[in-house]
C-alpha cells in the first residue's frame, strides 16, 4: 500500500527567505549620489572661476606694470655695462702697452648699433 497526499493537498512549502529590508530604496541612494556629485561639480566649477578670474587679474597686473619691469630691467643692464667697462679698466692698468692695445682693439668692426654684452653666470676673480 502507498500513502498518497492528504485530502487538499499538502501546504505550500515556504522557499523564501522573510528578511525584512534593510536601508533606503535603492532610488533614494540614487538621487543621494546625484545630488553629492552635483555638489561637487558646483564647486569644482567655482574654482575654475576663481582661477580664472586670478588669471585675469594677474594678466592685467602685468600689463600695468609692464613699462616698470622694462624700466628696471634697463637699468640693471647698465649697471652691469658700466661694471663691466670698470673691471675691464681695472685689467688693463696691469697690461703691458702691447698686450693693453690688443686689449682695447674693437672687435666689431659694424659701428651701426650699439651691442650689450652678453652676461652668463660664472666665478668671479676674487671670489676664488
């Protein structure tokens, strides 16, 4: 003899986890990240602004201060010019008359335009 079912039928097998849901819905994370992430790009665009705005600002300053900077620039050339033809002077006072000739020889025969010299960075005599 076999069992069969009861009458009606057994009762549905739960198969379901009942875990209640934890946290917001998944739509309130959404627009919560949106809403964070516009902020951001509000702010990060602030900043482009303000750099921007510096930027103008700094432009302008030099712009003003353009004829200062050349002006100063000028005058730093010819003190260095002037220095230059004084420790020149001062080496040849210890020349003999043919190397001082030599010395003192122009060496750019073109007397059409006046050319600075050309300072680099070295040691300086005394400064061995």
């Amino acid at each position: 003899m076999q069992d069969l079912p009861p009458i009606g039928g057994y009762e549905p097998v739960q198969w379901k986890r009942n875990i209640p849901s934890r946290g917001f819905r998944p739509v309130i994370y959404f627009w919560g990240i949106v809403g964070f992430m516009g902020y951001g790009f509000y702010r990060f665009y602030q900043g482009v602004d303000e750099q921007r705005e510096l930027s103008r600002e700094k432009q302008w300053a030099r712009f003003h201060l353009e004829p200062l900077l050349t002006a100063e620039a000028d005058r730093q050339q010819a003190r260095r010019y002037f220095a230059e033809k004084a420790r020149q002077d001062l080496v040849a006072e210890s020349m003999s008359p043919e190397r001082r000739a030599k010395f003192e020889e122009e060496i750019y025969q073109d007397k059409s335009k006046f050319r600075f010299p050309r300072f680099t960075a070295t040691v300086q005599p005394g400064d061995r």
